[in-house]
C-alpha cells in the first residue's frame, strides 16, 4: 500500500476521491433506471416478469413469484446445519442489542387539564431487498429484518434476484425464514424497487425499503423516495484504521483487507503516527493479497482507494478521522476509550485488537448496515428507529386553553393567519375576521 505524508492538501485529495465512488455521480445509469421504474409503475406485474427474464434468466409467474413453505424446508436441507447453529446465535446477539433501543409512548399531564404526548407506532409494511446473484449476504438480511421485526413492523417482505432456475440461494432463504420475514419475493434490481414503492397486481406497496444493493438498486431507492420512505442509499464499503506504534501490523493488514475485498471500489485508509508500522503494514498487505482468494478485486480496491497516511500527531490523525467521517473505524491505540472519546464521525467504532470489523459485520449485535462516503456526520447505523414512526399528542381543556387563547390569536394576527386566530377565537365568544 502507498504511504502518503498527511497534509491538508493530501487530505482534501483523498476526500475528492472517496466521494466519486458516490451513487450521486453515477447519473449515466440514472435513465435506465427512471426507464424501468416507469415501466413496471404503468405494467405492474408484466414488466416486473419481463425484467426479471431480461436481467436474471428467470421465468416468473404470479403463481412462482413468492417463495412457498416447501421451498424454505429444502432451503434448511441444503445448507450446513452448523452453520443454521451460527445464524441462530448471531440472531440472538443482534435481537437483543435492538431490543434496547426500543422507546415507549409517553404522556405528561398537568392539573389545569393539558395532556400532551408523543405516541410510537411501528410502520406497517417494510421492504427489505437483499443482493442476489452469485453472492449470497444471509447476514445483510438479518441486519434488516430483525430490527424491523424487533420494532413491531407486521409486514416484512424480501426481495432478492432468482437464479436462472427461479430459485434462491439457501442459506439466504434460511437466513429470511430464521430473522421473521413474512415473504420472499424473486424479484431483484431497480425493477424490486420499483414494485414495492408503488405497488403491482402480486406485490402490495410498502411503507419503506431497506437494504443494499448494486448502483441500479440504490439509484432506483433514490428515485421513489417520497412515494415511500428509504433507509439510504448506500455506497461502496469503507474502513478506516486509526492506529499508534502499538497497534500490530498483521491485525492492521488483515483488518484493511477484509474491506478491500468487497469491491473494487471500497476503500480502505490507515491512519497513524508510526512510520515503523506504516513500512511493516504496507508489506504485510502485500503478503496477505498474494494468499487471498479474492486477490484480483482486493488488489483493485487498494491501487483505488487503499491509503497509509503519516500524521505528524495523533491530534492531526484524529481531525482526519472526522473529516473522512468512515463507515467502520477501528481504533487500535495504547488507549482506545480514551481516543474514542475525540471522535466525532463514523458509523461503527471498534476499540481495540480484539474487535476487529468482520465482528460487526456478523456477530456482536449493532447493525451493520451504516453510513459510506462521509455521511456519517449526520446518519446513523440501521436501527429499531428507522421502523417506527412518531406521533404527537395535544389536548386541552377548555379552562387551559382559556388561560393562553389570546396569545394564540396574537401570534396568528401576527403571521396573517386570521382563520387560525378565529379558530381560537369562536371557542371563546369572538370572532376574528380581519387582522386588526
């Protein structure tokens, strides 16, 4: 990997360079994806099919559209009962983790008669799309169902591309049945987007999507936003490093690594004060790609986005940090709480050599569906939140709003809203017609 002194010119360089993997710069596909999302709003299940055959093979009808109970039990056949054990424990790690950020309706009450409140609801129908293909994220799926599940939402339909032969992959099929989804739907790309923004004759509307997927996927998210709610759109993955001379460059190689090989556009930074560990990491990446699988894409990803940045101070390394604003951000100092403490922006923090990225990515319990390209400054990881809804609650009584009328009619003279001051006003005797 390349080290780079941290300047501020180095700085704002890799910042320009990080944000063009953004799916707002992708604007060439934006036409194929309005085309598509016009199509199946206007044709329904005809244009789902015809996509779904254009795209993925797959010969769909209303009748092979959802997955049925006989394929979910051949699904749980093919896949490695350990494996199911490992689901089974992951679930219950990342259950009881979104069980705490549960919130209760609550109300306050004051003897003059004034109730005021804010009612939690859960939406009722959610989206969750899931990558297809040759992959299989069986851990993606219950990273965005069981937070829906945990927050009360009754409808949780996914969506995922078929195989050719109209199937999908079993350990994702296990994964959807195990975290609580209500349906399976063989439908994937900018046309499953389409489907469950507006609705067709087999799949109903929902009230949000969730979930990853390729540039197509986040594009058509993008576009139906406000017909329904999204939870992002995601870009490439990310990690940052932040590390002193105590930090061991195998762990620090290994770690970048692990986000490199999603694809060639993810990123993967270290940041340090220790020229010793900069040499020895940037030698032991080169060591662990040679032996990796999926040397080609990982070797892509560094050449792109890979970076060694020597800072002068930790100070210096810090305000990186916040500036880059990463999707995963391992700190690996003498002190990690303590550092922890100077960080403003990323979406998952892990402290210490032990916490390694991929223990989020499968097992601890927080989501790990986060903010990319810088949007950690104002998003948050995928949580029990983005599937409930909030409400106001207000009611007075008629010697509480006695008490405050004229303020009220004052203050919407004073905006020109004479109907809000007679609103007031006839509760009360008067009349307010003019703004005088």
């Amino acid at each position: 990997m390349r080290i780079i002194p941290l300047t501020e010119d180095s700085k704002n360089n890799i910042l320009d360079d990080l944000l063009k993997r953004s799916p707002n710069n992708y604007d060439q596909y934006q036409d194929t994806v309005n085309e598509i999302l016009k199509d199946v709003r206007e044709k329904g299940d005809q244009a789902v099919f015809q996509y779904t055959k254009k795209f993925d093979g797959a010969c769909l009808t209303p009748d092979t559209l959802y997955v049925k109970e006989d394929e979910i039990k051949e699904a749980y056949s093919q896949v490695d009962p350990e494996l199911i054990e490992v689901m089974k424990r992951s679930i219950a790690n990342i259950r009881s983790f979104h069980e705490k950020q549960l919130h209760n309706s609550w109300f306050t009450t004051r003897e003059d008669g004034v109730i005021l409140g804010q009612r939690i609801t859960p939406l009722e129908s959610v989206g969750v799309y899931v990558p297809g293909g040759k992959a299989a994220y069986p851990s993606s799926v219950l990273m965005n169902i069981i937070p829906a599940k945990t927050a009360g939402v009754k409808r949780i339909v996914m969506v995922t591309p078929p195989g050719a032969d109209g199937r999908i992959n079993p350990a994702t099929l296990v994964a959807a049945h195990l975290a609580g989804a209500t349906e399976v739907c063989k439908v994937g790309g900018a046309q499953a987007v389409a489907a469950l923004a507006y609705g067709t004759e087999s799949i109903p509307k929902v009230d949000k999507i969730a979930g990853p997927g390729n540039i197509f996927v986040a594009l058509a998210k993008k576009s139906v936003y406000g017909h329904v709610n999204i939870d992002s759109v995601a870009g490439p993955s990310e990690i940052m490093i932040l590390a002193d001379e105590t930090a061991n460059p195998r762990y620090v190689a290994a770690d970048l690594l692990s986000q490199a090989e999603h694809d060639e556009l993810a990123s993967a930074i270290l940041v340090t004060t220790s020229r010793e560990l900069a040499e020895k990491v940037s030698a032991q990446t080169e060591e662990f790609t040679a032996a990796l699988s999926r040397r080609d894409i990982i070797s892509r990803s560094i050449e792109n986005y890979g970076y060694i940045l020597l800072a002068e101070t930790m100070e210096d390394a810090i305000d990186t940090v916040n500036a880059v604003a990463s999707e995963h951000l391992e700190i690996l100092t003498a002190s990690p709480f303590d550092t922890m403490t100077r960080v403003k922006n990323a979406g998952a923090i892990f402290l210490g050599e032990y916490s390694s990225e991929p223990l989020g990515d499968y097992f601890a319990g927080p989501n790990h569906v986060l903010p990319t390209n810088g949007t950690a400054k104002f998003f948050s990881p995928l949580s029990v939140d983005d599937f409930v809804k909030k409400s106001s609650v207000i009611s007075y009584s008629k010697e509480a709003l006695e008490e405050v009328h004229e303020d009220i009619i004052r203050f919407a003279k004073a905006e020109h809203l004479t109907a809000h001051a007679n609103s007031i006003a006839v509760r009360f005797g008067k009349e307010v017609f003019n703004e005088d």
